[in-house]
C-alpha cells in the first residue's frame, strides 16, 4: 500500500521484523533485523525506486528503567535516485548510528558511513561514480520542539571523471569539513580542501592545486567561495561561485593576485592565447578577473586582463611602461578591447615616447584574430605620429594602413642618420601607406612636406679646401649652394624595402646667399640608406633608450653578445 510521512510518501512496501527473545523485566540486549523493500519514496521532487533495506541492530536495556538506548547498522539500497535535473542509479548506504532516546533524542553516527552512487547525470554533465564517506563519529541532539543544534563532522568525496561537451573533471578527492547542518532548514555550511583537481576544456589541461573554500548548499543553491592556485601559470586565484540547482544555472567570478609578467607570456602561448611569436614580456606586472556563466551548458567566460609598467621587446623593437586594461570574450567566440593602452617609450634605435591608443581583438569561426588599433598617437624626433584606424588581419598574407606624421625635426633625423658635417633645421608632415606582407614592413608612396616657413641646410664639409680643389664645376656649385642653403619649399617621396632600405627623392625651393643674394634655387636630391644596419650601429654604440627598464637592457646585452 501507500504510506504517508509528513512530504514523504511510501508506495508498495513489504518487510520483515525478526528479533530475540524478550523477557521481563528487560534487561541486556535484545537482537533484531528489519528486512524489506518499497518499490518507490517520494519527496517534493526527489523520488526513489527500487528500494531495498537491511536494517540489523540491538536494543540495550537500561536498569534505571530509562527508554533502551537502540543500535543500528543501517544498509540500503535504491535502482534509481531522481530530483530535479540529477539523475542517479545504484545508490547504497552503509550506515552504523546509536539512538539514545530522551529529551533531547540523541544520535551517534559512528565513522565508517558510506553513501555511494553510480552514473550521475545532471543536465549535460555525467559523473561515472561518487563515493561519500563519513571520517569523524558525529553527535546528534534533536529536540522535540525549538531549534535544532548544528550537525558538525568530516567527510570525504571520492569522484570518478566528470564530462560535460564544454568540459572534463579528472578522478579525484575532496575533503569536507561541516561547520553547521541544519536539517529543519536543510541548509549545510563548511569549508572544502579538493587537493590537485585537474580538468580539460577547449582543448587544454588546466592543472590546480591548493584547492579550498567554505561552502554553504541549501535546498536550492550551493555557493562556494575560495581560492586556488593555477599551476599552468602560476596564478593564485580568488573565486566566489553560485550555482541554482533548480535551473542548473550560475556563475564563477574570478581573479587573481598581480605576478612578474615575465612568467604568464609562454604559458599563455601553451594554454592557446594569441599572442605573436615574436613578442617577449621581460618586466612588470599582470593580473586578471573574469566571469563564467552557465545555464545547462557553458553560456560565456569574459576576462579583464591589466598590465602594469611592462617591458619587453617584439622583434627588434623594445619597450618599456606598457600600461593596459584589456576587456576579453573568451567563449563563445574570442573578442576584446581595450579602452586604453600606454607605452612609455619604443626603442626603433629612434624612440618613439608616450604611445597611445585604443585595441580590439576579434575572431571569426575557425579563424585567425582580427586585431584594429585606433586612436593611436605617439611622440618621435621632436613631433608625433597618428594613425587613425589600423586593421590587421591575420587571415591575410599582407596587411595595409597608413600613418600620418607632424612637426618631424629634420634636425633631429640629420642627427640619426649620422650626415657628418651638416646642420639643418625645419619640420616635416606627411603621410606613410605601410604594407606588412610575407616579406616584411614596406612603404610605398610616402610623402613629406616641409611645414612654412620652410629652413636651412648647412653643409660644410671639414676637407672642403680639398674638395673644390678636386671637384667638377657641377660638384663645386652644388657645395657652394648647399654651404648655406634656405629652403621654403621641401617635398620629399618615400619608399622603403623589406630589407631596411630606405630611398628619399628630394625637390627643394629656396636660395643660397653665397651664390647669389636674391636668385631663386631649385635642388634635387636622392638619399638611400639601409635603415636596419643604421640601427644596429646606433645600438653598437648608444645601446637601448635610456627610459628602456633595466630587465629589458639586460636581455638586449645578452641578445647581443
């Protein structure tokens, strides 16, 4: 028939009671076992079928005439454990308890308890066998009526994998210290040590250790708070989880404690971030914070990556005072921005200074990152540089943008050039169209224009004596005009190579005193040099940027020994 316990209903039960004899007065023990089966137990929503119950025990008689004090060795089974969205099968408990009757009741849960399922499914998530198992005794009072006293005890967790399509929970333990358990509120408290969980997802082991938090699990939700270190990077990481067992949903916020950033970049490069092969972090800091949320499945994990004064070098350009804050979507699809980003200085063997701008990051389906630069603005040679938008596809075998430059000292570029015997003054603006290809960075149609009121170009060479001595009439012309030599217009076309050439065709417009007071003189002039050897040299001999931080220099000095 049907049985009815308060929530609880029993359907179709059959048992069995055997005992010992029975004499009064009572006095010792009296032996008994309790045999049976239920074909089901329902609860709310929690239902078991196929219940079977071995219940063996003893009732000790007090002399006082006091109620027997009743011992239980508890062994039950069930085909079949449903509640909610979990599904369960072979559920077996073992169970040694000693029952004190009085006010209040008391209860001895002896160690050795052991609760275990197979085949547990929850949503999308399968478990191939749990085992729960009781380490220290516990002491029970529940009182007739007011509160119930706090259950407190240590149990251990043993699990077999865990799968889910997102991801994978290896075989493990997890040690569970109770603090308080309510069973009118059916509320449980305490803190967790799960050791070294590994777990695998989009396609990479992600190894933890120093697992541990306090958790609290109700009749509706589990939260958990607590840290753990990440042993892929190295990271110690803060969390607070929230999950609803009702709707199987929740979410895991993170983050993790600043470290040398020297030691996340090839970790990252392992675990699949995209960061380029020739990119070194050499110095500052990193930290992250971030989100994951489900709700049967795997719904998003968003990040906020900062770096702090950075240094490092990609390719042959070093740099120092990376400052940075960058916003990134790692699932479902890879995507991020910045609102802001700094670097200090750039060591090209010319520093650029106070880098400025704005990235974002985004990927296709099966696809490389798309990263566009905007907003970008920069100080060199006495003027800036600025580049509007700047899309780099990777996808692409060559990229195209362009950047605009103002107020360049052609002082300053006679200076880096290393043009013995010349002196110049003036300013230039104009454009660069850059392609990055299989080849390398070119440019093509670069354009420079001096800004008004235009300038001068001295040379004057030491051995001048003998050079008009042994020139041409073309060449003494030439030298005597370029002695003293004021320009108002100057245009300049760019074009530079893979390989580090760099050619300049230059028309200029002005007059040379020395050749006559008032006379107009047009100059044409062709420079190449190879950009490249004229940085290493400057760096044979100048060495890196003085605002460049001491880790980088010392990499550069060992790159270059």
């Amino acid at each position: 028939g049907t049985i009815r316990l308060g929530e609880s209903i029993i359907h179709n039960s059959n048992y069995a009671l055997a005992h010992d004899s029975w004499q009064h007065p009572l006095t010792g023990q009296t032996g008994f076992t309790l045999d049976g089966s239920s074909s089901s137990i329902t609860s709310g929503t929690t239902r078991l079928s196929g219940i079977g119950q071995k219940i063996s025990g003893s009732l000790t008689w007090p002399v006082n005439g006091e109620p027997p004090a009743i011992g239980i060795d508890l062994d039950i089974s069930a085909d079949k454990l449903e509640s909610g969205a979990l599904f369960a099968k072979d559920l077996t408990m073992t169970a040694p308890l000693l029952l004190m009757p009085g006010e209040p009741l008391s209860v001895r849960v002896s160690r050795g308890v052991d609760v275990s399922l197979r085949d547990l499914t929850l949503g999308e998530a399968n478990m191939e066998d749990v085992t729960l198992r009781l380490l220290t005794q516990l002491d029970l009072q529940i009182p007739t009526g007011g509160e119930t006293p706090p259950l407190q005890g240590v149990l251990k967790l043993q699990h077999g994998a865990l799968r889910h399509p997102e991801f994978q929970l290896e075989p493990g333990v997890i040690d569970l210290a109770l603090d308080e358990a309510d069973p009118g509120t059916g509320t449980i408290t305490g803190n967790i040590d799960a050791g070294a969980p590994v777990f695998r997802a989009a396609g990479t082991q992600w190894e933890t250790s120093e697992v541990g938090g306090n958790f609290t699990l109700s009749a509706d939700a589990l939260n958990l708070e607590g840290r753990l270190l990440l042993d892929n990077t190295a990271s110690r990481i803060s969390y607070t989880l929230t999950h609803q067992l009702e709707s199987n949903s929740g979410q895991i916020a993170f983050s993790t404690a600043a470290q040398p950033v020297q030691t996340l970049s090839e970790p990252l490069r392992r675990l699949g971030a995209p960061l380029p092969a020739e990119l070194q972090l050499l110095s500052g800091s990193a930290s992250l914070a971030g989100e994951v949320h489900w709700k049967g499945g795997l719904e998003s994990i968003s990040s906020t990556l900062q770096l702090k004064d950075s240094g490092g070098r990609y390719g042959e350009a070093y740099f120092s005072g990376l400052e940075s804050s960058f916003d990134l979507a790692l699932y479902p699809v890879l995507s991020g921005q910045s609102t802001r980003f700094k670097v200090a200085v750039i060591d090209l063997g010319v520093p650029i200074t106070n880098l400025t701008g704005r990235i974002s990051l985004e990927t296709g389906e099966e696809k490389a990152p798309v990263i566009t630069l905007s907003r970008l603005k920069a100080e060199m040679l006495e003027g800036t540089v600025r580049g509007n938008r700047i899309r780099i596809d990777l996808n692409r075998r060559s990229n195209r943008f362009t950047l605009a430059f103002d107020n360049i000292s052609i002082a300053e570029l006679v200076r880096l050039q290393q043009f013995e015997d010349i002196d110049a003054i003036g300013n230039l603006s104009g454009t660069l169209p850059i392609t990055i290809g299989p080849a390398g960075l070119s440019i093509t149609k670069g354009k420079a224009t001096a800004n008004t009121p235009g300038g001068y170009i001295r040379y004057r060479p030491k051995d001048g004596g003998e050079l008009f001595g042994s020139s041409s009439m073309e060449t003494e012309m030439l030298l005597k005009a370029l002695d003293d030599y004021q320009y108002k217009e100057l245009d300049a076309d760019v074009a530079y190579e893979p390989d580090g050439q760099l050619m300049m065709q230059l028309q200029m417009k002005g007059r040379s005193p020395g050749l006559h007071a008032t006379r107009p003189l047009h100059l044409n002039l062709n420079l190449d040099q190879n950009i490249l050897s004229l940085i290493e040299s400057l760096r044979a001999v100048d060495g890196l940027n003085d605002r460049i931080d001491r880790a980088v220099k010392q990499h550069f000095k060992a790159h270059n020994r």
